[in-house]
C-alpha cells in the first residue's frame, strides 16, 4: 500500500495543472500546492522534527492547515488538530498529552494559546492574516519561501493523524490513526459516495473531526479540488457552491439546515451539487425530504462511523428509507449486543436477533481500524474487547438486516421502568410544520425516574396540547410520549452539529 506522501505525490504526478486548493488569495494547481508543501516539510525538518514526533494545529480550514497536514504526512509526522475555539486549559490538556513539540495557530486562536505558553518554550508558526500574536513565533509565508518538492519519508504503519474525542464524558480521548487506516477510509470514502475524479467540494468541516479529514484526503485521492472555508457562514456557503460549480457536499445535519434556510439560497444556486452525503448525527426526516426537494440529488448518502473507525455503515438511498443507517461499509463488519447490565460486560457474540435494540460493535481488523486510544488503557478496557470496538451507540436491525441508529447508551431514558430512545421521538416531531429543530432529553422525575421532555426551535406558534395530540395520532407508543415541551431559543449543540443534552438536563439553554 502507498503511504500518504506518495499518494499526494501520485495526484500530483497524475494531474499537476489540475485546480487542486481554493481558499481566498490561494487558488493553486497540484503542482503549485505541491511546492508549498515541499517547503513546508523541509522547514519541520530543519528544525529538528522528525518521524513520530508530534505537531499541534489550531487551526480554522485554511490552506495553512491542509498544507500542514500534507507535508506532517512525507515526514511521518503525527499531525494532533484541535478546534479553535479551544479554551487555554483546553489547549494545555492537548498540548501535554500529545506530547506536541511544535505548535500551528491563527489570529483566532493566538489569545488563549499565549495565555498557555507563557511559562513553556515551544516553537510556533502564525497562519493566516493578521498580526502574529506570539512575538517568537515564525511567520507561515517565510516557512514556504523556498518552494520545492516534497519528499516522502514515511510508511505505511506511522501514525497520520491523531484525533481528540468530544469528550462528553471525563476528558477527550486521543485516537492515533496510522496512514495505511487513513488511506483505506479515504479509498473507501470515494467508493461508497460514488466520486468521479476530479470532484469539487466544500471544505467546511472541520479538520480537527474525523469528516473534514475525510473530505481532504478524498478530494486529493481523485484529483479534485477542495474549496476551503475557514469559519461557517451559510450565505458565503451559497456563493461559493455557485462559484466554484461545488458537485458534491459532506456536511453534518445542522449545517444543511442553515445552508437552505439562508437568505441567498436557491435551488439554482446549487444546481451543479448532484450528491449529498452527511454524518455526525441523525437527520430527522423533515430535514432529509426538504434537502431532496431542494437539491433533488443523484444520490443521498447516510454515514454512520467514528473517529475510531471511520465508516460503520452506509446508506446510499437515504430517503427512500429514511433513518436506516444502512449496512456494513466496504471495511467493516458490524453486530448488534446485549446491553451491559453493569456487571457482565457484553461480548461480541451476544448478537440480537432483528429488532431487538442493544450496543452496536464493530470489528477491530477493519482496514479502517485504529488500534487503541492514546495513553488510556480504562478506555481500552471498557471499549475494545474480543478485537471488537464498542461504539457506546445503541440500535438494531430491521428484519431486512438494515441497522438504524437509536442513540447513545448514555442518552437512553429510562421512564417507568421502560427503555426509551430520543431518536424516534424527535423524528416525529421534526416532520410537524410548527417545529423547526427539536431534541428529546431525559429529564429526572420522582414517580417515573425520569420523564421525556422535548426541546424544540419553532418556525411558528404552536400550543403544547397540540404537539401531544399529534403525537398521540401517530403510531408512537404512549410510553414514548413527551411529558412536557420547552420552547427554547435555540438547541445547544458542539461545533460539528451534536446535539448536547447535557446542557438541556442541566437547564443551560434561554427560553423563547
């Protein structure tokens, strides 16, 4: 297998006048990116970086950042990105659990991570416009004077990139993924989605998640070019489809939800946009049929994954079936297990039969596979087991062996002695007119342990006994039915689109 050195420098080779980067002033060819990324490599060289070590990026989607990563990728470089927003004590949780020797920052990040490096001298690079904020820091534009090829030093078993967990729970995880992992879910990427080459897309998500990685290495695999917005903004979104003829997008729910309710959207704007894919979180099925009125799509693909291991299961006809997660990807082989009971722990050979709601785990041979989390042997112990990878997701097979997704084991409500999942609850209640976005959380309750609340956005006025009444005259069952509704100013969610109801439990969220 080609380690990812060569396989940028196989596009390369392959089509070097082809548009390969779009991000402001930058508009390059692979060739012309080839070079930044050349220099850029040399530079970490010569100061002293080498194969395994470790470099933090906090960094927006730039042309910075994806150049970044593609030179980390001919060194053997781990590349750890992290999210902008990060707080200082955040950054000084990456910093020193990576182990990074080297920092990459933006005017954006530059306040808090100054705040953290005041008593550690650690060499950094200043991207982006704007005034270095750390005076020893090294401008990136004088890293890549000196434009040259790259060269690649790395193999297949070096790690590429190491993501960080949302942490929901205790501390975010590190999850090393090894170039071989990362260009197999790359390779399976371009098959699942149907990619032709030269694809054009948005770079939008995130490159510190496990989707706008994909994206990147993707694009690259089949000579497309990757259109780069640094910070989301639904109406630049629009323009930028329309300008750069965008043919395919890769977005998490809530951003397809801000896309089309934008004032400057139209169906002909996004006319060159044939497939549409999305993960991260479920679609309620109001969202799923607008998307396919709007951009009536060659294909529409559902992806069900992790950073762990990318890709769970696909489902290419998403709104022929709404809600599927559809079947094993090209990697994976998937079951569906008892729920712990706390003190048996489940294995990889209590499969349930259909229709019966437990865990979902994934085989750890998968191509696209990590091997463990970094420095964590208790989550080693709690998640892999039997060479199976417990998501902590919960679902089930339908009886023609679809899996759909119903939560996470830690969302699940508990009501009266009853297992609920917020899924179903909130994809009924998406599809009433009045209601723009909506989660379901698990609220506590003396009698019943806990009862079911839904949080919704409205697009109009709407009455609590009318939303319970379309709830009973729909096939949910009564146990299910929400015990109270809250009319909130907007649903708290992470900065790729989850859903957090631990701010809903914990009543942070304005009324409206």
């Amino acid at each position: 297998m080609l380690d990812l050195g060569r396989t940028f420098l196989q596009s390369v080779e392959r089509c070097p006048r082809y548009l390969a980067i779009v991000d402001d002033q930058h508009r390059h060819t692979y060739e012309e990116w080839a070079l930044f990324v050349g220099a850029l490599e040399q530079y970490l060289l010569e100061q002293g970086l080498k194969k395994g070590d470790r470099v933090l990026s906090i960094l927006q989607n730039r042309f910075e950042a994806a150049t970044l990563h593609w030179a980390c990728q001919m060194v053997g470089i781990t590349i750890v990105p992290i999210n902008w927003r990060a707080k200082s004590d955040e950054i000084e949780f990456y910093l020193n659990n990576s182990q990074s020797k080297f920092i990459f920052y933006e005017s954006a990040s530059g306040a808090e991570l100054a705040a953290v490096l005041k008593d550690q001298l650690i060499p950094s690079v200043f991207c982006g416009p704007g005034e270095k904020v750390i005076k020893a820091s090294v401008l990136f534009s004088n890293c890549v004077e000196q434009g040259q090829m790259p060269i690649p030093y790395a193999s297949v078993t070096d790690c590429s990139v190491m993501l960080y967990t949302s942490g929901t729970t205790g501390k975010p995880k590190g999850v090393p993924r090894t170039q071989a992992a990362e260009r197999a879910a790359g390779i399976a990427h371009i098959s699942q989605n149907q990619y032709k080459n030269y694809e054009v897309t948005l770079g939008v998500m995130p490159l510190y998640h496990t989707m706008g990685v994909r994206t990147l290495l993707a694009l690259c695999l089949g000579n497309g070019a990757y259109i780069a917005l640094p910070k989301w903004h639904a109406p630049t979104a629009v323009e930028l489809i329309a300008q750069e003829k965008v043919s395919h997008l890769y977005l998490v729910p809530t951003l397809y939800h801000d896309l089309i309710n934008t004032s400057n959207f139209s169906s002909e704007k996004v006319k060159t946009t044939t497939k549409l894919g999305f993960a991260g979180a479920p679609m309620h099925d109001a969202l799923l049929l607008q998307l396919n009125q709007l951009f009536q799509p060659e294909l529409f693909v559902n992806h069900y994954g992790s950073s762990e291991i990318y890709t769970f299961t696909i489902n290419q006809q998403a709104v022929e079936k709404p809600g599927s997660a559809g079947r094993a990807g090209l990697n994976e082989r998937i079951r569906v297990v008892a729920l712990d009971d706390g003190a048996q722990k489940a294995t990889g050979d209590d499969m349930l039969p259909p229709e019966i709601e437990g865990q979902i785990i994934c085989d750890l041979h998968s191509d696209e596979a990590f091997s463990g989390y970094w420095e964590r042997p208790d989550a080693d112990e709690k998640s892999l087991r039997g060479g199976w990878y417990f998501t902590g997701d919960t679902g089930y097979f339908d009886q023609a062996g679809e899996l759909f997704v119903t939560g996470r084991v830690d969302d699940m409500i508990i009501s009266g002695g009853e297992n609920i999942s917020p899924v179903e609850i909130e994809s009924l209640l998406s599809l009433h007119p009045a209601v723009d976005e909506v989660a379901v959380a698990g609220m506590k309750d003396d009698r019943l342990g806990q009862k079911v609340v839904a949080f919704i956005h409205l697009k109009e006025d709407v009455l609590p006994e009318e939303l319970d009444l379309y709830c009973k005259d729909s096939e949910l069952l009564n146990f299910k039915r929400p015990r109270e509704y809250v009319f909130v100013k907007e649903i708290p969610k992470s900065p790729v689109g989850k859903i957090l109801r631990r701010k809903l439990v914990a009543g942070e969220y304005e009324l409206s």
